[in-house]
C-alpha cells in the first residue's frame, strides 16, 4: 500500500512541473496605452462629417480574439444625449486608427468618455490598458445650435388657384436644414397668441399657431377683422447641454398685406326663387365659420334705366353706380339670414312681375369678420305656375322689358324697341346707320322738290 501512494504521489509532482511553465506565461504586458489623439483639423464639422482619431501605445500591438478595444466619446454635456461608441478600428504597428461620422443627433465639444477591451503585445501577452483622462491632439465641436438668418427671410400671400378664394403664406429664406422645424404664428391684432409647450419644450401647434412645413392657409385671418399679423419661430434640440427643444424667434410681428376683395358682383352670391334661395360668399374665409355667417340683404326697386344699361352693358362703373344707389335708396323688403340656403325669401318680397330690383348684401360682421358688401341687379319674372323668381343681370332668362313706370319698371326712357343702349363701336355703327338713314331722306325731298320746280 505503501508503494501505491508513493507512485501517486510522483505522478502529482510530475504534472505540476508540466503545468509550471503554462503559468509562467500567463503574465502582464509592460506595454501601455499612452494618449488618444485627435487627428481630424481643429474645427466645427456638421452631420456626415468624418473624425478621426489614434489610440497610441508603447509599443506594437495585435488583436486579442480577433477584437479591438471599443472607443466611448461623447458631444456636449447633456446626461441623456451625445454619447457615440465607435467599436471599429485598424492596428498598424503601435497604433489603433478609429473613425467617426458625425450623426444628426449629437451635438457640442467633443471629449473622451472611455476606452475598455483588451489587445496583446507582440509576445502575446495581454496588456493591461488603462484609459487617459481626456484626449489629446485638435479641439472639435458638432452641429452647433445655429439659426436662420433673419435678413433672408421674406413673407407674401399667393392666390393658391388663381380664383381669388384660397390663399397660403410664401416663406422663403429659411434654413430647412435637418432637425431645424418651423412654425406660423397668426393674429388678427398685434398681440401675439400664446405658445403652448410640451414637458420635452416642444412647441404645440393649435388655433393660432401652425407647423410651416406644407403650405398653410390664411383664408381664416383674411376673413376676420383687423390687420394680418405673422411671426415664425424656429426650432431644434439641444442636444449639446439639455437635450430639449428650443426655439428662436427669427420674425417679429410682420404686418402681411392684405389681398384686395373681389370685384362687384363677385363677393356674394345668391339664387333667388319664389320656394327657397341659396346664398355663397366668395370672399376668402373660414371655411368653419361658414354656418355661423349671417348676411343682411336689402331688396329695392331700380327705377333709373341708365344704371340698368350700364350694368347689364358690363360698363366699369355699372355696378358701382348700383351701389351707389341702393346705399342712398329707401329698401322695400330687408332680411337678415344665414350664409347657405334660406327658405322662402323671395315669397315675402313684394315684387312685381317684369320690374328691376337691385339687391345689396352686407355680411354682417359683429366685430368678427372684415366687412364685404355686394350689389347685384334682377328681374322679377312670373312662371307659368304663377311663381315670382329674381333673375339676375347675367342669366339668359334676364331682359330688358321696361313697361313704363306705371308697371313698376324704369323711368321709361328707354328706345321705343325696348333696347339696351349699347356702347363702344356698336353704338357708332347705330349712329352711322341713322345719319346715313337721314341723308337719304333729305337727298330724296330735294330731289322730290327739283322736280316739282321743274
């Protein structure tokens, strides 16, 4: 028994010396890191601008299971925003070359965060790496909080179809540049509305306050009283020190021009029949507001057939003139109504059958929305059912039928053929075709009375 545990005992110690060795090996590099350099040029870079940097040792290293140590730097000073890991790098010699790109969401000085792994030296042996307090080489800071220049920035008002109903805000001059955002403030007063924020500093849009993004339209401010004012702010994160938003105020209380109203006759419109009439405002306006639009319509007789000419003519001053002249006139029927259909107007007029009428409408404006006025001149016309409809200057069913002043028509000046009095060449061509009419008759008496001499 004896010999046994001697024999274990020798094979024990022989396996310890061949261990021995192994251990022996397994010992620290005298190799360091000494610096982490920047090697981009001192200066700003943007998003999508490279950095590069060396991690410099003492002497040559290789990879250690095939990894390098990872480089942790960071922008700015913001706990939650501006770290970057960059875990790819090329060993040359004693040196690890990294590289950057700059990203969008990252922004202020740059600095050295960490630098953990391992690597070997040129033995094998592992090196014991321990990261420097900071880096050394260029100073480098990103995407700084920069905001548009003021002076480039120009505002107009664009009829968006040419029609004189829908109108957008042009905004040229702005920066656009990534992760910038913008927003339209509009009042009808000086007073600027106030700006809602979210917890992150986020500005909210709302009423008054619209993202300028896409095309925004002011029909709404337009259609209101008061003058058209607009100030734009602009935003972005701040990703250097907080990493909230923030904004700046780049327009300060603009005065935007207002468009000029629609012509005559082309403001507000209405059908009216004996059973119902339908009523459209053609001004730009709050499409939202519509139902709660009222118009106030004052009904008269036309009794001058020289303002019926001039505006069925298409003179300039036609309906001007008619406007004029319903403005000073004593109404014979007035009614107030919603902006839309309203039943049964004309049946409460009294009208009388081939008499003209002008009507003057007025959007009633309560201190809310900016004055519109419209004239238009009709025809009161009886139907085979016995109905009375107004028909107004430009339908075909419109005619000039005066009848006298005794039928409730015009002052009965008219042609004896119940013609329009027409203007321009036309009326040249009439007076030509009339002298030549009267040459002949006098050239045809003297001819007559030669011959009776004779």
């Amino acid at each position: 028994m004896k010999t046994k545990y001697k024999i274990i005992s020798i094979l024990m110690i022989l396996i310890a010396l061949l261990l021995l060795p192994t251990v022996s090996k397994a010992q620290a590099s005298s190799v360091t890191l000494t610096e982490i350099k920047v090697t981009t040029p001192a200066g700003t870079y943007n998003t999508g601008d490279t950095i590069t940097f060396e991690a410099i040792f003492s002497g040559n290293i290789q990879k250690y299971d095939d990894t390098v140590p990872y480089l942790n730097i960071k922008f700015g000073t913001s706990e939650n925003w501006g770290d970057a890991y960059i875990r790819e790098g090329v060993i040359s010699g004693n040196k690890i070359t990294y590289t950057y790109t700059v990203e969008s969401d990252v922004s202020g000085a740059l600095s050295l965060k960490g630098f953990s792994g391992l690597l070997k030296d040129a033995s094998g042996d592992t090196i014991n790496i321990t990261a420097p307090s900071a880096l050394t080489g260029n100073a480098i800071t990103v995407n700084p909080i920069t905001w548009t220049n003021k002076q480039n920035i120009n505002v107009s008002i664009v009829d968006k179809n040419g029609d004189g109903e829908s109108f957008d805000v042009n905004v040229t001059g702005l920066d656009n540049k990534d992760g910038h955002k913008y927003y339209a403030v509009f009042a009808n007063s000086e007073t600027m509305p106030t700006i809602n924020k979210r917890e992150n500093g986020k500005i909210e849009t709302g009423d008054d306050v619209l993202d300028l993004a896409g095309n925004v339209s002011i029909n709404k401010y337009i259609g209101k009283a008061g003058n058209i004012y607009m100030w734009i702010y602009e935003e972005q994160i701040d990703y250097a020190e907080t990493g909230k938003y923030v904004q700046e105020l780049i327009l300060e209380k603009k005065e935007l021009t207002r468009p000029a109203q629609r012509a005559l006759g082309q403001r507000i419109q209405m059908f009216l029949f004996d059973d119902y009439t339908s009523s459209y405002f053609w001004q730009p306006h709050d499409l939202n507001d519509e139902e709660n639009m009222m118009i106030k319509i004052s009904v008269g007789k036309v009794t001058k057939s020289s303002l019926i000419a001039d505006v069925v003519n298409r003179k300039s001053d036609g309906l001007s003139n008619l406007l004029a002249y319903a403005k000073t006139a004593t109404p014979e029927y007035t009614v107030t109504v919603p902006l839309g259909r309203s039943d049964e107007i004309v049946s409460k007029m009294p009208l009388i059958n081939d008499a003209y009428y002008y009507v003057y409408f007025q959007l009633v404006d309560n201190g809310i929305y900016y004055p519109v006025e419209d004239i238009d001149l009709y025809e009161a016309m009886k139907l085979s059912n016995g109905a009375l409809w107004l028909y107004d200057y430009t339908s075909s069913e419109f005619s000039y039928n005066d009848g006298g002043t005794e039928n409730g028509g015009g002052d009965g000046t008219v042609l004896p053929e119940q013609k329009i009095p027409q203007t321009g060449e036309e009326t040249l061509i009439i007076g030509l075709i009339l002298i030549v009419a009267v040459s002949t008759v006098v050239v045809v008496k003297k001819f007559r009375d030669y011959k009776d001499i004779k």
